[in-house]
C-alpha cells in the first residue's frame, strides 16, 4: 500500500486533449466510513473502498479500513484537526478531478456521512462542475450512531420525537451562524457536534433562550471506539464536567431529556467496555 501526500496527478501519467488518461474518465466515490468503529462501515462503502486505485482520507478515519485498501492503492491523507488543515478544501476538489481524469477509481473517505458536516456537498458541486462521474454513499452519522454506543437514544416516544442536529464548530465567514436561543425553544434532542471548546458558550445562550438548566446533558468523546468516554451532567454544568474530564475533540454533546434514559442502561454501557463519568 503506497501513501503519497498531495496531488499525484502528474506522476508518470499521459492525459489527453480532454484531459483524461487514454480518453477515459474514471470515477469518484464519496463515502461514509461511519463515526469510528470500522465494523459500522456499509457494504457498499467497503466494496468501493476495495477496489479503488486512489483513496483519499479523512483524519478521523479508523486506521483499521485503510488496509481493506488494494496494496497498489495510493493513500492520500487531506484530513483536518482544529485549527490544523493539511489542505484546503479546494485543493481537495483538484486533486479528485485530477485523479479521475486519470481514469482512476477514487475512494473519498469520510468520517460519519459525506452530507452530514463532511462538505460532501462541496467536493459533489466540484465534480459537477467538472463533468466527474461519481456516487454518493451514505454512511453511518455520528450524531445517531455516538449516543446509540452511550445507550442514548435520540428519540423515545416517552421523552421526545424529534432531534436536531447542528455543528458548534464556526465555519466560513459567510456560514450562518447558529441562533442558540432560538433553538432552546426548539425542544427535543439537540445534538451537537464538533462543539466541546465552545460548549461553555453555546449552553449560556441555551440557557439565556429559555433551556431549563436542569436539562440532562452529556458529552461524549471518541464514540463508538474502544476509547470512548462519557460524562454526564445538566445543560447548566455539563460545560464545567467536561472540562474538569479534560474531554477533547473529537467529541459530540447531547442536550434532552432522553440522556437520562443513558444512565438507565449505565451497565449495558460498563459491561461492553465504554466508561461513563
């Protein structure tokens, strides 16, 4: 398995006027490996995965799926930590372009779902506009998945039957910003993800929009991992709680009152080898 870091595009290839390697395009895979363990990666996500000759990936992709890749695969990691880009995004964008007007295979893996958070949609316009074939194959969001691993479930016809799913992490300038309060007036389950540094914030204007402070909450770090931590508190404290826990990214946050049906499965969660705190 060879890893190579940026574009290869011009590595020992001969394109054609179009561009393309012996005039044939190839085509781009946009897949969801899941929220971390590797056994939630899909079917079809591994098939792909399998058989590509180029694999781009993400930084919180499981270690564990890069060696389902072909030997001859060329890795190419373009991940990003916070506050730390190995690339920008639109250098990404070239570098699936280039690779398929080889007529390659290319894999492009991303942590949890494509569309979830994982600017699929951005690479997909990319493609697009470049006339890339390519297919879009979901994958298994965090935001479900991570709580499920905590025995919390997003809904519960008892607690509430609606969820929303936001990022707490501030994107480009031009992003609309997350109206907090409006959201504590939402109801349901809040889950928010890629939040932990800005939790203290983000549960002062909750609290400020009307959130009882006596809401259940908890943060979870790593989820679906062997690593995996929770800890538990109220929409009041669970800032404090996470903090004094030295909890970091990657690590998601729940808000409702369906965390308390968590600490009602606390030994499920103990006896599969998570911690709660």
């Amino acid at each position: 398995m060879r890893s190579i870091e940026g574009d290869s595009a011009s590595q020992g290839h001969q394109l054609d006027a179009s561009g393309s390697h012996n005039g044939t395009v190839g085509r781009v895979y946009l897949i969801g490996a899941g929220p971390g363990d590797p056994e939630l990666m899909t079917v079809k996500g591994l098939r792909y995965l399998r058989g590509a000759d180029v694999v781009l990936y993400d930084r919180l992709i499981n270690p564990d799926l890069l060696r389902e890749a072909r030997s001859d695969a060329n890795l190419i990691y373009v991940g990003k930590g916070p506050g730390c880009h190995s690339m920008p995004q639109e250098q990404i964008n070239t570098i699936l372009v280039s690779q398929a007007r080889q007529g390659l295979s290319v894999a492009r893996l991303k942590g949890g779902d494509p569309f979830v958070f994982g600017r699929g949609g951005e690479e997909a316009l990319a493609l697009v506009e470049a006339q890339i074939p390519f297919e879009i194959v979901p994958g298994i969001t965090s935001a479900i998945a991570v709580p499920a691993y905590a025995g919390i479930p997003v809904t519960h016809r008892d607690y509430t039957t609606s969820f929303t799913v936001v990022t707490g992490h501030k994107g480009r300038s031009a992003s609309p910003a997350v109206n907090w309060r409006a959201l504590a007036s939402l109801g349901g389950t809040l889950i928010v993800l890629m939040g932990v540094k800005a939790l203290p914030d983000v549960t002062r204007q909750l609290i400020e929009g009307g959130l009882d402070p006596t809401t259940p909450a908890a943060v979870i770090q790593e989820g679906t991992t062997p690593q995996q931590r929770t800890v538990t508190g109220t929409a009041a404290d669970i800032a404090q709680r996470a903090a004094e826990a030295q909890l970091d990214s990657p690590a998601l946050t729940i808000i409702g009152s369906v965390v308390s049906v968590g600490e009602a499965l606390a030994h499920y969660i103990s006896i599969s080898g998570r911690t709660t705190e």
